[in-house]
C-alpha cells in the first residue's frame, strides 16, 4: 500500500473529525441506566445548595452545574437579597465571589456587614456611647474573621468587557475553589440594551463554565418597568434578548411590595414587603411559586415572618 498521499488525492479531513467526534459521543443508552443502578446501590450526599429562608427549601436548590438569572426593577432590592442570599451560601460551606460592577467592595462589605451585625458601621452615634462603640466594632470583628475563607470580592466597577468576566468566574473556581459566583449585573457585562448577540453569547458562556467547572453562577439583570405600578414581573419582563431567561435553568424575580410602603392606612399591612417570584427552574424537585420575605430595616436582612427576629451567622 503506498503510504504517502499528494494534494491530487481528495480526502475530506473535515467529514473524518466529525464522524470521529459521533463515534465517541454516541453511547447506548444502557450505560446510563447502569449508572443510575449505581446511585440507588451507592447514594451520593445531595450538594444542592438553599436560600437562607426554611420556606424556600421546598421551592428552590441551587445545584452545581447551573446559572441562575436574578430580575428586578431598580432599586428593588436586588442586591441586598444576593448578598443575604451570598451569606447564607458562604454559611452552608460553600466559597462564594462577588463581581459587583456598580458598588465598590467596601459598600458591598457594608451591606453584608450590617446584614450580620444588625449595626450600621458609621452610624455617627456610636461616638456619643463608647461601650456601645466597643460592641459594634466587636461584632465587625467577628464578621471580618467570619469571612476569611469563606468570601472573595472582584474589585472592578463600570462597564467591563463579557469576555473578562467569563475568565474571572473561572479563576474564581479553580484558583479559590468558590462554588458560587455572583455576577451584578449582566447590563455592565455588554454594550447596550439592544445588544442581543452580545447578551446571547455572554449567557450561553456564562452556562458553559458552571457547567464545565461544576460551579452555580448568579446572575443580577434588571428588568423592564411595568405598565401597571406594582405589577408582578415573569421571565418574559427581563430587558434585552429571551435567551437570558431561556438558557439558564432557574429564574428568580425579586418584587418590592412598594404599594405597602406608601400605604399609611394598614390596608397591606399583612403583605410581605418582598417576593422572589421563582418562575422557572429547569431541575430539582422544586417547584415554582411565590417566596414571601419581611424586610428588617435595621439589619437589612429578610425575615419569613412579619414577627421574626434577625437570623445570626457563626
């Protein structure tokens, strides 16, 4: 046989690799099934992760492997439901990143500061009472100590290019081992509203490193204000292309209940101030529905109960 070839001979290289690549992709079905023989005999501890609010655990996991896109108008409260919701993770055993490209590290520490303190860390009256002085700066102590290990902020505002970010969530689990990164939010991450192809290609990058890395990935976006004041948002409200809600496998809305802030007569006063309205969850045994949340003013933390007092992290 001659074993040398010229460029007289046609051999199509491409229709080789792809049949090559079928051939070692394609696998019967039996060995699937062999492998859920497998978990019965063998039961592998469950790794999902919860929001730190026992009524949610039956609504929604966070699992390895997926994206969730969080939605909201401005100013309702995105960010500080993420950031307890961070906390919470970081609680359950899980290294959590923080990219949060409109406030600095040092706002977003105050917020979660405050979250597991109960005490605003300025306040200008602790000067007047040094005991109580001594107290908070005691508590932001054990805060600082809480988060060594457990907590890691990518210090980088304003606009930043999709492609930077995908690199940072990746360093983010091999170099620290996170389990959980948090991006806030997607508008910063791409030209413009009407960017579609950008937005499209970052989410579909953003699912492929949770998946490749076996990480979740959060991800902040706004959604468009609605035509009715006090409207309940879905996934259909999100501002930009479908894909956003359509690749990844669970979407959070998180609504302000503000008609019972500017209500003085009580008429709402049974409401909860915040809802994280879970309108698709691709896996799990979860199911969709409605998380109702009170709000705390002075720890900034969310309550599931209107009588619920500050939940304390060790």
């Amino acid at each position: 046989m001659n074993q040398f070839f010229t460029e007289k001979d046609v051999i199509d290289f491409t229709a080789l690799e792809k049949e090559n690549e079928v051939k070692q992709t394609m696998k019967p079905a039996n060995i699937y099934v062999r492998a859920l023989i497998d978990e019965i005999e063998n039961p592998i501890p469950s790794n999902h992760r919860y929001m730190p609010w026992m009524r949610s655990h039956e609504v929604i996991q966070f699992r390895p492997g997926e994206v969730t896109i969080w939605g909201g108008e401005y100013g309702g409260g995105k960010s500080l439901v993420t950031g307890h919701v961070a906390m919470s993770l970081a609680e359950q055993g899980d290294r959590v990143c923080i990219a949060s490209f409109e406030m600095k590290p040092r706002r977003t520490m105050g917020r979660m500061g405050r979250q597991f303190t109960g005490f605003v860390h300025n306040d200008m009256l602790f000067n007047s009472y040094p005991e109580q002085k001594q107290a908070v700066i005691a508590a932001y102590e054990e805060f600082e100590t809480w988060t060594k290990g457990k907590l890691w902020l990518y210090n980088k505002q304003g606009t930043v290019q999709w492609p930077n970010v995908v690199a940072m969530a990746k360093y983010a689990a091999r170099e620290l081992q996170c389990k959980h990164v948090f991006i806030d939010n997607l508008g910063k991450c791409v030209q413009g509203e009407d960017d579609y192809n950008g937005q499209k290609e970052f989410i579909d990058k953003v699912c492929a490193v949770a998946r490749d890395e076996d990480i979740h990935i959060h991800v902040v976006h706004h959604v468009r204000k609605p035509e009715k004041e006090g409207a309940r948002g879905s996934k259909y409200s999100f501002k930009g292309t479908g894909a956003i809600t359509d690749q990844p496998d669970n979407v959070i809305i998180v609504w302000r209940n503000k008609a019972k802030e500017h209500d003085p007569s009580g008429k709402h006063k049974d409401e909860p101030d915040t809802m994280l309205i879970v309108d698709k969850q691709r896996n799990g045994e979860g199911t969709e529905g409605d998380i109702w949340l009170w709000y705390l003013k002075e720890s900034q933390q969310f309550v599931s109960g209107a009588d619920e007092q500050m939940m304390r992290f060790s």
